[in-house]
C-alpha cells in the first residue's frame, strides 16, 4: 500500500497462465485498473517513493510438467500517473546458460555499482 493505492496480484484461473496487477483505492476499494502480469503473480511491492509496483511471477507448471512458465518480475512504472502507467516483463533467459562462475560475477559487479552508485554525492 501506498499513499491510498492497493496492488493486488491476481493468478489466472489456469496457473501456467499471465496474471494481473489489480490497482484499488484503499479508502473504497475502488478498482482503478489492472496491469498485465507473468503467469502466477506475487509478492507485490510499491517503492519507496510510490513511483513504481514490482511483482514477482512464480511461473508454476502444471501437474505433469507439459507446461512450465518461466518465472519472472513485473515492473509498473507509475511515473505517468496509474492509468498511463508503463508495464515491463523482465525474465531471466540471460541466465540459462550462465555459469556459476559468471552468475558471481554479475552478483559482483551489480553490486558493487550500486554501492559505488550510493556512494557518490548526489546519486
């Protein structure tokens, strides 16, 4: 919740299936709109500043493992105001074929720049 704002994430009645981010008014629960997902939304956040909504999409498969989405992270940028909001679907295919090796060194160096990022004045 965020300055009177709700984000729900909604799974598809077929779990293998995108889901949505429900966007409601926390003093009427009014719908206000929804947000195209990946298959089986969750842990839903706001930032800091309200600016965005960031959902985890699990990506279950189905019982005999036929259907297998991707697991995946919805990124809604509300900078523009809710209804003219800017959804982003960021999967993971990058990693596939990463190593462990080259997954520690992008852990690495993520992190580095952010901390380095934070460090300077201003940023």
């Amino acid at each position: 919740m965020h300055q009177g704002l709700v984000a729900v994430a909604i799974e598809n009645e077929n779990k293998q299936e995108p889901g949505i981010i429900a966007l409601y008014r926390s003093d009427s629960l009014e719908l206000i709109t929804t947000y195209p997902a990946g298959a089986l939304p969750d842990m839903v956040s706001f930032s800091k500043d309200g600016q965005y909504i960031a959902a985890a999409n699990e990506g279950e498969p189905n019982a005999d493992y036929s259907i297998d989405p991707e697991g995946s992270v919805t990124l809604i940028d509300l900078k523009s105001g809710p209804l003219d909001a800017v959804v982003t679907q960021i999967d993971f295919r990058e990693f596939n074929e990463a190593t462990p090796v080259m997954v520690n060194c992008l852990r690495t160096s993520y992190f580095s720049s952010e901390r380095n990022r934070r460090a300077r004045p201003g940023a």
